[in-house]
C-alpha cells in the first residue's frame, strides 16, 4: 500500500512538473528599458540566426505549422511587414515560441530591423 502510493506521488509530481514545464514565461525586462542599438541590424548578420534557434523548427520545411515559412528573407520579411511576426513574438500570453517569449535582446534586434527597414545584408 506504502508503495502504491510513493509510486502515485511521483507519478503525481512528474505530471506537474510537465505541465508546468510547457511554457516557460519568464519576465526578463521590457525592451523600452535596453539601451537603444546604434547599428544597422540585417537579415544576414542578425535576424536569421534567431529564425534558426527560434522559429524554423516549426515554421519551415514542407508543412510548416500554420502554413508560416520562416526559413527565408522573403517570408520572414513578409511576416514582419504584416505584423504578425513581431505580434506574436511580444505576446506574453501566447508567446512564439510556444517554450516561452523571446528575451527582451532578441525582440529589440526584430523591432530595430523593422524600424531599420529590414535590410537583408
């Protein structure tokens, strides 16, 4: 009995710790607070690199989710355009990536490539 329910609590505690797990929100500052950046920010050197580790695992390939490609200039750069690339990438309640809303660094870099007129390199 002693065993049935050292098993049901861990069981417990490993359910928990999934689903608290499935999206990590963490407050790291606002953008407005970042000193202002001074240089041009491009595709090439700057933006691409987050699409890398943030987004194409999801949004790219032969079906990627939401029909968003985001593996390219072009698609990246029409998602920016429209708003909803950096919508979703401040929404803190329903952030992209799902794993939790991209740091304050990275989202600056976004807005001052689309303030910058989104240079491509």
């Amino acid at each position: 009995m002693k065993r049935n329910i050292n098993i049901l609590s861990l069981l417990g505690a490993a359910l928990f710790l999934a689903m608290g797990c499935s999206r990590a929100i963490i407050d790291e500052g606002d953008v407005s607070e970042l000193p202002p950046i001074t240089r041009t920010i491009t595709y090439e050197a700057d933006v691409q690199a987050i699409m890398t580790n943030s987004c194409i695992t999801c949004h790219a390939g032969p079906a990627p989710n939401a029909d968003l490609d985001l593996s390219n200039y072009q698609n990246v750069r029409f998602s920016a355009e429209s708003g909803g690339l950096v919508s979703r990438m401040n929404n803190a309640t329903s952030p992209m990536p799902p794993s939790g809303i991209l740091s304050p660094q990275i989202r600056q870099i976004i807005d001052k490539w689309v303030a910058d007129g989104f240079p491509e390199n």
